[in-house]
C-alpha cells in the first residue's frame, strides 16, 4: 500500500518468495559463523551490473572488509531476479521508467543494541526496499520531517514482520528515515536499491 506521510512510501508484505527467505536466514548463518555475533554488523554486499551481467560480491564483518572475491554467496542471483519488480515500483512512484545501471543487494546483519541515525538518502539510490527478513520480534523503520527530529519520537514507524517490506524514492532533505534493533534480537534485514554509477 502507498501512503503520502510524511513523505511518499510503500509498505508490502511478503515481497520476497518464502524460498528466497528461507535462502537469506541460511545465508546470514553462514557469516554469523565466519564473523560470530556482530559487535556492530555484519554486511554482505552484491552488485549486479545491469550491462555486463555481472556480479561482484563482498562481505564486510563489523564494518571491516574481510571477504572480496572470495566470498561465494547462494543468493547473489537475487537483484537480477527482483530488477523487474523494483522498476514497477519506481514507476509507480515517479511515472517513468528509472535510469538505473545496476542493482546493489545489502543483506545486513547488525547487533541487537544497533542504532543508526536519522538520515536521508544517497542520490545514486533511486529506489530503495528494506524486507525484514528475520522471524524473532525487532524494530522496524523510523521516519522523520527532519534530521532534527527527536529520535524516540518519529512522525511514522514501519512496525516490524518478517517479509515486510518498506519502499522509497529517496530525495535529498526530505526521506529523514532511521532504523535500530530491539536491545533483544539481531536484526537481519535485506536492502534492495536501483542504483546509477555506484560499484562496491
């Protein structure tokens, strides 16, 4: 469903096939055991080249870059299976089709006192998609009017379930957003974003 406030947005349940799901929760055992709990998190990182049909991977363990290339990853396939998906949604926010050059897949995997500030978006993000993808109760999605706002008191919060998915068109100084854990759970989320001119 897409609402206007504070700012336009999309919240859709089971965006992601079950077995898909069920691929992301084995893949984050798999970095789990090579980087243990996260003190801070743990990422994996997938970008598909749109034009070359390539895809680079990296897993980056409490924000350090441990793996690149070497790192093999069952679910890299995933931004090429969801491309189409993502450009029907872009059109339904902006009327056209998006101008993008790549797909960049960010299975995130972050410590159960995680918290990260309000922020707005990176311009090379044309759309971005946040699934919940672990089962265990856990903070959804903030969002704010400003970068100002009180954190523990946003204007709209995107409450927690697993396959739930929460869509944007990120705009500079306007998509205040921001997203922790519960002091509880680990939080796993998958982020999908129609990206131009970024690699990794």
């Amino acid at each position: 469903m897409k609402y206007d406030s504070p700012w336009p947005h999309m919240i859709v349940d089971d965006f992601l096939e079950k077995e898909d799901i069920d691929s992301l929760l084995k893949e984050a055992e798999n970095i789990l055991e090579l980087g243990e709990k996260p003190t801070v998190r743990h990422r994996l990182l997938c970008h598909w080249d749109c034009a070359s049909n390539t895809v680079k991977s990296k897993v980056d363990l409490n924000e350090d870059i441990n793996f690149r290339g070497a790192y093999v990853s069952e679910v890299e396939h995933l931004p090429k299976k969801y491309e189409p998906k993502l450009k029907k949604i872009y059109k339904q926010f902006k009327e056209k089709s998006p101008k993008h050059t790549s797909v960049l897949m960010e299975l995130m995997i972050c410590n159960e006192k995680f918290q990260y500030k309000i922020h707005d978006e990176s311009p090379y993000k044309l759309l971005s998609t946040v699934t919940y993808i672990s089962k265990d109760e856990n903070n959804g999605t903030t969002m704010y009017t400003s970068e100002e706002d009180e954190y523990s008191n946003p204007e709209k919060k995107v409450e927690w379930l697993q396959n739930r998915c929460f869509i944007f068109s990120g705009e500079r100084g306007r998509t205040w957003h921001a997203f922790s854990s519960n002091g509880k759970n680990i939080r796993i989320t998958l982020n999908l974003f129609l990206t131009e001119d970024k690699s990794i």
